[in-house]
C-alpha cells in the first residue's frame, strides 16, 4: 500500500472520530495512531531506540 493511501485512511479514521466522536476521540484516534506508527517504525528497524536515550555528555564527545 502506498504512502498517499496509508495517509489517506488515516484522515479519514480521524475525520470520523471527530465527527462522531467528537475532539476527546479525535485526540485517543491521533495518539493511539502515533502510537502505533512508532511501534511498526521499531519492529521494522527504521527506528533505533538508542538514538533517543543519549545522555548529554555522549552528546559533547561527538
């Protein structure tokens, strides 16, 4: 599935959470669907996790 689709069904899966949902659904929909994404991004190795836990003086030594 391409890009423009995933982005597609995701507007549209928060377009229908605010609609009937109202904005406290909109907002779980949105949250829940980062959520996610960084979950796949992890299990598919895009991510790394050790990026994300530097400390500041690993920082000043590069």
């Amino acid at each position: 599935m391409s890009t423009a689709a995933l982005g597609l069904l995701a507007g549209m899966a928060l377009g229908f959470a605010g609609y009937f949902g109202g904005f406290w659904a909109f907002l779980l929909v949105l949250v829940l669907g980062v959520v996610g994404l960084v979950v796949g991004r992890l299990l598919e190795g895009d991510v790394d996790v050790r990026d994300w836990r530097r400390t500041r003086s690993e920082d000043r030594h590069r």
